[in-house]
C-alpha cells in the first residue's frame, strides 16, 4: 500500500576528503575491508601525491572518486580509481559531476591526459566513461579495459571528440611537454 508519493531535491558539494570522513568512506561496512587503503591513500593525499574527492550530500560523503597524482607523472598521466557513487544515489548525475572534478583537478596540475580502468562487464560505468569522452587507451589484455581522455584542447574534435591518431596508443603521450600549476 501507498500512503504517499513526493519529489525530493538535493544539493551536492564536490570537495577534498578530510579525516573526519575516514569511517563515512566506508560506507556502512560495505568498504570495511578497505579501511587501510582508504586510510593509506588519505595520507598520499597529505603528502600531495594523491586526491580523494568526496561528493557530499546531506552531510554524508554520498560519492568518491580517488585521484593517483604520483605513478604516471612522468608520462603526464593522472589516474582515476575508486570511483563510486552510493546505490540509492546513483543516475542522478553525481558521477558525472565528479569524473568532471577529477579532470579539472588534472588539468590545473598540468597532467594532459587522464586515465581509468574499468571492468569490460561493467557496462554502466564504460556507457558513462564513453558518454564523458573516454575511449580505449591500449589493447585490453585481462578482465579490464584503460580508457583515458585526453585534456588538452588542441585534442578534442569539434563533436568533443578526439581527432584520429596514428600513434595506436592515443593518450599515452602528450604531444608537448605539460605545464605545472
Ligand atoms: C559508475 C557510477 C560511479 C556512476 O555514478 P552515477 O552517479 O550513477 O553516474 P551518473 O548519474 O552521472 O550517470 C550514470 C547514468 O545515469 C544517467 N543519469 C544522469 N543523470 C540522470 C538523472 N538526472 N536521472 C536519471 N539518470 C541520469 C546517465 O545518463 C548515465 O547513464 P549511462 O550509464 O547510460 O551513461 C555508479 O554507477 C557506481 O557507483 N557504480 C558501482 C561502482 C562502479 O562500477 N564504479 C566504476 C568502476 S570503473
């Protein structure tokens, strides 16, 4: 039985993870077997070679989205990993929001290219990379795909979509050496 139906409107922040979200992240035991890696990563984030962004919603961090700053500097690579947005919140754009701060977040510290791995099962999530621009960035080999994107400007088509490369490896090497912010 019914007793009511109504419409809810919610506001989100996209902001840094601080430590008194540690236990939150977990998410109500559902990452308890996380909780060294979350608190690893957080002290990365202390050292700046790492970023957790948090989507909050009602106070709670609703979504979260893991930034490597450190393991492909070099070739002017940020990684996204731990990308997730809680069930019952999910298909409401929070993803979206946060894919988008985590590239701005690369693309002010000078990285040109970000890049991901996704479960080739997972069809929702690469239907969202695809929709947000992410398109193969090697051969797959395993049960996983890397996507990336590339973030300089010069590279987007006007669809918003990447000119063809002749390179076969399309975001793995910037075309000139980045900037730092
Ligand atoms: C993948 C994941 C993080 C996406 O987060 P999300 O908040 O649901 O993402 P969005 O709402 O921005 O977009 C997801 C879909 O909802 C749709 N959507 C966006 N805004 C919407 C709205 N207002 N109403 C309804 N649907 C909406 C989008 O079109 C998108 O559809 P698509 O999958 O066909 O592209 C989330 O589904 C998740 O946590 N999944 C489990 C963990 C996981 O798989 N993580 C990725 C590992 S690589």
């Amino acid at each position: 039985m019914i007793t009511d139906t109504f419409e809810a409107t919610f506001s989100a922040i996209i902001r840094p993870a601080h430590e008194g979200d540690l236990v939150a992240l977990e998410w109500f035991g559902q990452f308890t077997h996380d909780r060294a890696i979350i608190e690893h990563t957080y002290l990365q984030q202390q050292r700046d070679e790492a970023l957790i962004l948090v989507a909050e919603v009602q106070g709670f961090p609703s979504g979260q989205v893991w930034l490597d700053l450190t393991r492909k500097r070099d070739t002017s690579i940020g990684i996204i990993w731990a990308f997730r947005v809680i069930d019952c919140l999910q298909g409401l754009g929070i993803g979206a929001r946060l894919i988008a701060a985590a590239e701005a977040v690369f693309v002010a510290r000078g990285f040109a290219t970000s890049e991901l791995e996704v479960d080739v099962e997972n069809t929702r999530a690469r239907n969202l990379y695809s929709r947000l621009g992410y398109t193969p960035a090697r051969v797959q080999s395993g049960p996983y795909l890397a996507l990336c994107k590339s973030l300089i400007a010069a590279d987007v088509g006007p669809e918003g979509s990447r000119p063809p490369s002749d390179s076969g490896a399309p975001c793995a090497t910037p075309r000139y050496a980045p900037t730092f912010a």
